[in-house]
C-alpha cells in the first residue's frame, strides 16, 4: 500500500504527542534546529520569559569569536530574522517598551558579528535593515522620556562603524517628537564646536603628524554630526536647516543637488529648487563630465512640472534624449504630447537613433524600447562600427533579433566571435564556438545575405586565418557540425 503523502494535512492527523516525538528526533544534535524550536516555544511564553530566552540567544552570540562561514551567515541571518518576529509578535505586542530594548541590543550585535563574517552580499545589513524597520513600526506607541531617548540614539550613532544606526532618527522621529530632536539637535551641535581629544585619534595610526590625526578625526566626526543635522531637519520637515549643513559650492554637486531640490519641492519652494537644479547642471557642464546623471534631470523635470512651465520640461525631455537616448525620458516626452503629434515625434527619434554617433547607447535604447525592427536595420547599415568585445550587449542583442531577424542576430554573433579570434581572448573560445553554431542554425532562416559574407564563406574565413586556435577550434567540434 503506498504511503500518505507528506504534507500539512496529513502530519496534524498525527496527533500532538507523535509529532512532539518526531520533532525531538529531528533536532537531535541539530543546535540551529532546537533554537528554532526553542524560540516557537518562547512564543508561547509571557512577554518576559521569551525576553529572558531572546537576551540569552544574543549573548550567546555575543560571546562567540569562530569565523561565520557563508552557510552559517545566512542561517544565522534566518535565526536573527526569526527573533525579530517573535520580538514583534509576542513580546512587542503586549510590552512595546521592552520589544524596543531587544530590538535595540540586537542592532549592537552588529559588529560582533559584522567581524566574524564577510557580508560583501549584504545578508547581514539586510537584517539589521529588518531592525530598524520593526524599531520604526514600534516607534509611534513607545513612551520613553524623549530627552533620554535623544541621548541613546546620539550615543549609538557616535559608534556607527558598519552602519547598523544610520536610519536610527527617521525610525524614531515620531517616538522622539519636537521635544527629543530638539534635545537631539543641540547636542550635535554642541558637538560640532567642541574639539577631539588626541584619544579620539587613534583609529587615524601613528604615521602621520598629531595635527593631522586632529584634524581627520574632526572631519569624520562632523560628517557623523551633519548626517544627525540633517535627519533632524528632515524629521521636522525644516528645508533650510538641511540645506545650511552644505556650503553653497556642495550644493551645486549632482550626488546632493537633487536631494535638495526634492526637499525644496515638498516645501513647495519650486522657484528655488529650479535655481539650484540650474546652477548644478551649468556646474557639471564646466566640469565636462562624460557620465549621464539621470537623478539631475530628473529632478530638473520635476521643477519644471511643479511651476507648469510645459514648453521648457519637453525641451529639456528632447534634450536629454538626444544625448543620451533615454528610453525612459522619450516615453514622458512623448506622453506629453498632443494626440498625433506624438506619432511624428516618434519618426524623428528613430531618425535620430538610427544616426546617433554612439553605437552602443542605439542598442540599448533599442532593447529598452523595444524595437527589434530599429535594432536589426542600425546592425545591417553600421555592422563595421560593432565592438565584438562588449559582449555583455551583442549576446543580448543577438537573442532578441534571432526570432524575426536572423541576419542580423548572426552579424552580432560574428562580430564577437571574430573579436575573440583576432585577440586571442582564450577564455571567449567556448562562447565563440557556441556563437558559431548559432550562425550555423540562423542560416537556415536567412534566404538573402545581401552584401553580407554566407554562413560557409565566413565558416571558411575563420578557418583560413586562424587555422592554429586548435584550442577554438576543438570547442567547435565538440558543439557539433557546423
């Protein structure tokens, strides 16, 4: 007879007692497991005995000094997001003072286990993230004295090394009110002006001059005061005092102009927020930077919306299509625009890709778009101008054409597979073969190669220059016949 299935159902038919019995032998000599079940047992508890069982786990961790290994960094991780849940759920919701208190110590546990692991994948931070969030959930209906809770919260984003209190002051603002920012704010600011102590030097090592360690230490410690500055600002919803924590010339910067032109925008002082987008944008251009910043247009969009000035948000739409092929900023623009007039100003875009000096930003705008068709007509009239090396787009692009335009999928594949060959890229040779078995299959979809090499003459070629890349030419044997 075969066995009933595994599954919910069937295991609560089982009856408490055998399941207990089932649950002790599978968590025999598993730690992870018995604290799992320990914590759904706490659960059950009062509010107090699970905080008693929560705080012993976090010693626990506390005292640990062995190397996390990845495996062991995300069940802990799992663990830590499990306490989380129960600090939430059975303690929080009937003691909210004391469901802070856990939350609170589990952030400072950051850095104990921060040095036991490498969490270059964020998996820790992505808990501690999970803190502060349920910290803020809790924060409307926590009575704490709100000077004594500014002074915890300066305290902890004094010694903030891998971040874990950064959010500490929007999460708490509701629970601090005007009472505790304000006790907040001047102690930072009573902070600004006092110096550091040469013990505040240390971190900064001995190879460099007393004066010198002083001032770097100043600097990193005014940069931790006017993040507080400026969260402080924002929780009372005070624009200027934020803006005061920049000088004139940072303002002008692209990675701190637009924020400032969205707080200006929330105030509803567009006006002023455009004049600082403005002389941001004249800035960068002195700066003949080649990067795009599409969180300076955008905020520039923005103004321009706000003050209904509609002629110069589509001329700066137009704009910074042209340059950089935006598909993004096209589709506002032409969501702008009259019924039918988008239909032309559609033709003069793709007019204008199709003759866009930058190859590249064509393709990626083609993708983006889509339009298959655009992409598949700019490779057959501009195959010279394709960098086979820029792989991470022409395998894309290759694929997306492949179904409706075979030939020019093949021409994307070849101009990789001929980069790989005449640059001896050793490491491409099994994606080259793979590429030309692509062509091999493509060819069979193309009925007209125009001005274009046929699938056996470019086979052929390959073969006449490059008849010693036994190393490719092997990998190509092993795709099969070609």
């Amino acid at each position: 007879m075969a066995g009933k299935s595994l599954n919910k159902k069937n295991l609560e038919a089982l009856g408490a007692e055998v399941l207990a019995e089932l649950l002790m032998d599978a968590v025999k000599g598993d730690a992870a497991r018995q604290r799992r079940v320990r914590m759904a047992l706490s659960s059950e508890q009062s509010p107090k005995e699970a905080a008693a069982d929560i705080r012993k786990r976090m010693a626990q961790i506390r005292r640990a000094k062995s190397w996390i290994s990845m495996r062991g960094q995300h069940m802990l991780a799992k663990e830590l997001n499990g306490l989380i849940d129960v600090i939430l759920n059975r303690v929080a919701s009937e003691d909210v003072g004391l469901g802070f208190d856990l939350l609170w110590s589990l952030l400072q546990l950051a850095p104990d286990i921060h040095a036991r692991t490498d969490d270059s994948n964020g998996t820790i931070g992505d808990v501690m993230d999970a803190v502060m969030n349920a910290i803020q959930a809790l924060a409307p209906r926590l009575d704490r004295n709100a000077e004594q809770l500014a002074d915890q919260v300066f305290e902890a984003l004094q010694d903030n090394g891998y971040g874990e209190f950064d959010g500490a002051i929007p999460a708490l603002s509701q629970a601090l009110g005007d009472q505790g920012l304000t006790a907040l704010r001047v102690r930072a600011e009573i902070a600004m002006d006092a110096p550091v102590t040469l013990d505040e030097t240390e971190y900064f090592g001995v190879l460099m001059s007393a004066e010198r360690r002083l001032e770097m230490a100043k600097d990193s410690q005014n940069r931790t005061l006017r993040m507080i500055l400026s969260d402080i600002a924002d929780a009372q919803g005070d624009v200027d005092a934020w803006l005061s924590q920049y000088s004139a010339q940072q303002l002008t910067y692209h990675t701190i102009a637009p924020d400032a032109a969205r707080r200006l925008l929330t105030a509803g002082r567009a006006e002023d927020a455009l004049r600082i987008m403005d002389t941001c944008i004249a800035s960068e251009k002195d700066k003949d930077r080649t990067f795009d910043t599409p969180e300076v247009d955008s905020a520039r969009f923005a103004c321009l919306e706000a003050l209904g000035d509609e002629d110069s948000l589509r001329s700066a739409m137009w704009s910074r299509f042209e340059t950089t092929l935006c598909a993004e900023t096209l589709r506002r623009y032409l969501s702008r625009l009259p019924d039918f007039d988008d239909d032309e100003a559609l033709l003069n875009a793709r007019t204008h890709v199709r003759t866009h000096p930058d190859l590249l930003q064509v393709l990626i705008f083609c993708m983006s778009w889509p339009d298959a068709r655009l992409a598949a007509d700019v490779i057959l009239s501009r195959y010279a101008e394709l960098d086979g090396n820029t792989y991470e787009l022409l395998t894309p692009t290759s694929e997306f054409l492949k179904a409706e335009h075979p030939l020019a999928a093949t021409l994307a594949l070849r101009s990789m597979i001929t980069f790989s060959l005449q640059n001896n890229r050793a490491k491409r040779y099994r994606h080259a073969a793979r590429h030309l078995a692509s062509c091999a299959q493509a060819d069979m979809a193309i009925a007209d190669y125009g001005a274009f090499q046929s699938h056996d003459a470019f086979f052929n070629d390959l073969r006449r220059k490059h008849p010693r890349k036994h190393a490719f030419w092997d990998k190509v044997e092993q795709q099969g016949r070609i």
